[in-house]
C-alpha cells in the first residue's frame, strides 16, 4: 500500500520558508545559568507563536503501545489484518522515518506530556513538578481535557501522576500487572512452563478472570469507552481527548479467534506474558505462537480503533478535528536472538515507530518523509488548540509541514531571489568551521538566526522548525544516545564507568527505586547524597525496578553493557536489522553524527555532565576519543 500512494516531499525539502512564524532571537549570553537550571549559555531560545489562520481544532491522541510500524498494511505489512489502520491511513498523513524520544513506555509518555527529550534528565518516573506539562496548560486554556486509558503506570505509586490536570477520568483496572483483584479463590492456572512466563502472572490471571466475551477485553472497552465520551461530548469545543490504549503490549491475550489466524492448529504451550531474554529460551514453535498472539492484538485493537473511527465520521467531527495515532516503541520477538523490548541496543524493530496524523489541512494519502519523534506532538496538539508553546519545551511543532503545503496550494508561497537561495543554501547547509589548516562543516541549524537579516529569517527555517531539522537523538536514562540523520544510526556509547551520571528530580519520590526508601536499602543511601535536584547514579549498579539498567540483558552478560564496545554505525536505509557495523569504514560518518549529538544536546540545554560521560567534550574530542 505504502508503495502505491502519491508520495510527496515533505515540505522542508521543496521550500524553506516560514510564513507563519516569528524570527528566533538569540537572548543574552552573558551571566547564563547552568544546565542545572535548564539553560545552557549560548543556546538560542525560540519565542514561539500559536496558530496563526485564527483557527483552532479539536485534537484526539491515540497512543498505542508497543505497537510495531512493521505490522501494519500502510507501513508494507501484508499478512496482519489492519484494515482499519490503513483506511484511516489512506485519508491521513504518514510519516515515514519517525521514532521514539525517551525509551520505554513512561519516559515516552513524559516526552509528550512536557515536550522534552526526558531521558537526558531522568528515566521511568512521575511527571515533575516545576515546569508545565501540555495537559496543565490545556487545562488552564479553559479546553476540554479528557483521558481514557487502561494504561495503569499513569496512576501507578512511583510512576504515575499523569492524570491529575486532566478534565474528566476514565481508568480502567486490570492490565497487566495492575493492583486491583486480590481474591484467594480464582483459581491460578500457568499456560506455558513458570519460568518461561513473567513472575506477575498470577495477578493477571485474578484481574481477567471475569471476561467472558469480547466486550471485556482491555481495548475494546478503551475504545468502547471512548465511543461512548465521544457521543455525550460531541458539542464541546475545544477538546483534547487522550486515548492511552495499553495494547498490544504484553501479555499478549487477544480474545478467542484473533491469534489462531496467525499459528492455525497450534495446540502446546502460550507464553502469553513471556519473561524477556534470550529467544532460543523457548522452542521455536513457542515463540511462533508468542509472535501469533501479538498479531492477534495487532488486529483485535485495529477493529475496535475502526468502531472509534466510525464514529468520528458518523459526527462529521473529522472537519475540525486533528486525530494522531502512534506509539512508544516496538518490540522483538527472536531478532538479535532476543524477546522483549529490553535488548543489547534499541534497534530499529523497537526504535522507529508508526505515527499517522488526520488534520483538515492535511491532505488525505501524503506521506511526510521528515525526522520526528513524540516530543514533536506536544507542540503541535498546543499550536493546534491555540495555546503558546512554552521555550522550554524541545519538540517542535509538525504544522509548518502541512501549513507550507496549505500556502503553496492556496498560491501565497514565497517566491526566492537568487541571492535569497544562495544564502538560504549556505546557511541550512551548515557553518564552516576552521582549526588550523583543516576545514570543517557542522549541520548545526541553531546557527542560523545568526544571519542577521530580517529576509534571511523569513526564507531560512528557523532553529524551531521542524524542516530545519537533520539529525534526531534518542535513547534510555544512562545508556547509549543514538543519533540517526535517516539514512544513517550512530549508537554513541558511554566511556567506562559511564560516569557522571545524575538522576534530576525535584523530588526524592521521583523514581520507583528512589522513592520507595523503606523498601530498598540502596534507595537510603542515595536519598542521602540528595541535593533536593538531582542523584549521583551508576548504571552498572541501579535496582533492577530502575528502567535504564533493564536495557541489561543479565547483570553477568557484559556485552550488554554500554561502556565495553566500541561505537556501533549502521546504515539504516539498507540494514535495516543492523547487522553490518560500519563504523571502522566510515569514521567521516561517525565524526558527523558525533557532532550531531553535541549539537542536540547543545541545542535542548541538556545536562553538562552527558558530554563527559559519553565522551563528547571538547576535551575529549581533542584528544581523538
């Protein structure tokens, strides 16, 4: 399907111009504070306008986890049943090289809730409590918030406050691991040999001993539920509706019909919630009937998204209404000789996400080729609904993309005078620098308000456009930071002893191993190094409960460790397993995309320290590391 639509160019590469924005100005760099503090010295701070045209839509984000881009018709998926998927795909906008900011399943959701790449700060853990997140500041805009989820870590103790600025609640109990049916008498029955299944089994099996049909399944009453919100509120304006829909995550439990389709006949052992770790732990049959059940919630949620849809086009609310659908991660099932999500690095099967986006300007079948991550949506649901996006947010809005298009179509796109292009080529291509006799290029788009001229800024995507950009950064709290351009992936792993390392928080009760001080005795102690900002922290030695160190495949196997290999490159536009490390070949690359990082980090005000620790500092960079 992906390969018979009309593919367009995304905006950024037909045109540079930005019509509905103000310049960027650069603030003063004297007496700026440290990255403790959230600003760096000699970071341009974008002042940001809202929507522009004076219209304002209504916004619907439906998160989809551990949903997989690969398994779905409109990505190039022809054997999994998504034709829901796909029709919503074929009347919205594609988008084709997007992926993950902070890595799992919380940190991506603090990376759309407050527009930031969080895991340059901190992993798994509550929303903090300093700055504003994008529900807060909804709310306070006197919109519509709602949230329906059975994504129970959004409310879960040392996780979870996700909810609190919202509207109106909708909280379904059960999933997972979820501390909800405590009863004795349910009978606790093992589907596959105990230690093949995660150790959390039996409070699955007591929160779901009650479904007898479809309806009781998790996502069709996320789905069912937001039908029902949908039909009494179709009136209000100004809405921003949050679906969080826990499936397909594990444990993978379609209801009866679903995965038979993918393994027909299998008749032995389901792993149904398998443990992660090396796949050759199971029997091949058992991981293709652990890859059968994923298919089956693949599906099950795709029909009962396509009831919700139908909705949407029953009310007519399509015409005001931007509807976004996405994910945090993937998953892998027997790749890399791994099950889960937690493997050796966070390769392309868990990194590069879907993510589809109706919006009445968009038009129906594009495909936007252009790097984007989820801290991107946060600005772009915030500029939609007419709200300013605040400075200290990272992402940057997806609008100019279509609204460029809007323009051209309308006839009210700019036109460029040679000189114009030549200055707009010299600048988005880069600033040459010279040390000594050698010459050197950086993509460094922050550098391109520096122009000074007015015209220059009105043809030159500015710093916080999101066709400016050239390189994107993702990772997990204290391991690798990864770096790709599209074509090219560079894992920049930590030096040994993967130190400084520092967890901010402003508060202890922050994480699930800092918080819970009576409970772990390591917790105490870090809670007395505690400067009411930030914790020192390791990633070799961190509880297992901490998010980063489950990137560990076991605390033994040292290959997993970021600070033991050497930097890994991977030409992603045609590996996309990553089997061919090519980093030894092409050092220009690697150089490249080294200098991407620092300019990322430079460009979010990210922690100091992260420079050191990965090896980045100007020091260290001259000294050849």
């Amino acid at each position: 399907m992906e390969a018979s639509r009309k593919r367009r160019l995304c905006a950024g590469h037909r045109a540079r111009q930005c019509d509905n924005r103000r310049p960027c100005r650069a603030p003063s760099t004297g007496n700026a504070a440290d990255t403790r503090s959230g600003r760096a010295k000699n970071v341009y701070v974008l002042y940001r306008i809202s929507v522009g045209r004076g219209i304002t839509i209504n916004v619907i984000c439906i998160l989809v986890d551990t949903l997989r881009r690969d398994h779905l018709g409109c990505y190039g998926n022809s054997t999994i049943d998504t034709p829901n998927l796909d029709r919503f795909a074929e009347n919205s906008a594609l988008f084709n090289n997007a992926y993950i900011g902070s890595y799992p399943c919380m940190p991506a959701r603090q990376d759309l809730w407050t527009g930031q790449l969080n895991f340059l700060w901190r992993g798994w853990s509550p929303l903090e409590h300093d700055r504003s997140d994008m529900i807060t500041l909804l709310t306070e805009h006197k919109k519509n918030t709602m949230l329906i989820t059975d994504h129970y870590h959004l409310w879960q103790y040392g996780s979870g406050n996700y909810h609190f600025s919202f509207n109106g609640l909708e909280m379904i109990r059960g999933q997972e691991m979820d501390n909800w049916i405590t009863s004795p008498d349910i009978p606790v029955e093992y589907p596959a040999d105990r230690e093949k299944l995660n150790r959390n089994w039996p409070q699955y099996v007591r929160n779901t001993a009650h479904f007898r049909k479809e309806e009781d399944y998790f996502a069709a009453q996320v789905f069912q539920k937001s039908i029902d919100w949908i039909d009494q509120n179709k009136n209000l304006s100004d809405f921003f509706l949050m679906i969080d829909c826990f499936d397909p995550h594990e444990p993978f439990d379609p209801p009866p019909g679903y995965a038979e389709k993918y393994n027909p006949g299998y008749t032995g052992d389901s792993v149904i919630w398998p443990k992660y770790g090396d796949a050759d732990r199971l029997t091949p049959e058992e991981l293709q009937q652990v890859h059968a059940l994923y298919c089956g919630e693949v599906s099950f949620v795709d029909r009962w998204f396509g009831k919700f849809y139908d909705k949407l086009e029953q009310l007519g609310l399509l015409d005001n209404t931007m509807v976004i659908v996405t994910s945090d991660h993937g998953f892998l099932f027997g790749e890399h000789n791994w099950l889960g999500k937690h493997a050796r690095l966070l390769f392309q099967d868990i990194a590069r996400t879907p993510l589809l986006i109706h919006h009445p300007k968009i038009k129906s079948g594009a495909v936007y080729e252009q790097l984007v991550q989820m801290a991107d949506l946060t600005p772009t649901i915030l500029q939609s609904m007419g709200v300013q996006t605040p400075v200290h947010m990272h992402g940057q809005s997806l609008a100019p993309l279509w609204e460029q298009e809007e323009d051209a179509s309308s006839g009210t796109e700019r036109t460029q005078d040679v000189s114009q292009r030549m200055l707009t080529n010299e600048l988005h291509d880069g600033v040459k620098e010279k040390s000594g006799d050698k010459s050197k290029e950086r993509e460094r788009s922050q550098d391109a308000p520096q122009a000074g001229s007015v015209s220059a800024a009105a043809v030159v995507p500015a710093a916080g456009d999101i066709r400016s950009r050239r390189e994107l950064i993702f990772g997990v709290f204290g391991g690798p930071v990864y770096c790709t351009d599209g074509e090219w992936l560079l894992v920049k792993k930590p030096l040994p002893g993967n130190s400084p390392l520092y967890w901010y928080t402003r508060s202890h009760y922050n994480n699930w191993d800092f918080g819970q001080q009576n409970l772990y005795a390591d917790s105490r102690e870090r809670l007395k190094q505690w400067d009411g900002e930030r914790f020192p922290t390791q990633y070799e030695h961190a509880h297992p409960g901490h998010a980063a160190p489950r990137l560990i495949r076991q605390e033994s196997d040292l290959r997993s460790s970021p600070s033991v290999a050497h930097d890994e490159l991977y030409r992603i536009a045609d590996d996309h397993a990553q089997l061919h490390d090519l980093a030894s070949d092409r050092p220009d690359v690697v150089e490249r995309l080294k200098q991407g990082i620092r300019d990322r980090l430079a460009y979010i005000a990210a922690p100091q320290e992260q420079l050191q620790r990965l090896g980045l500092s100007q020091a260290e960079a001259d000294s050849g590391n």
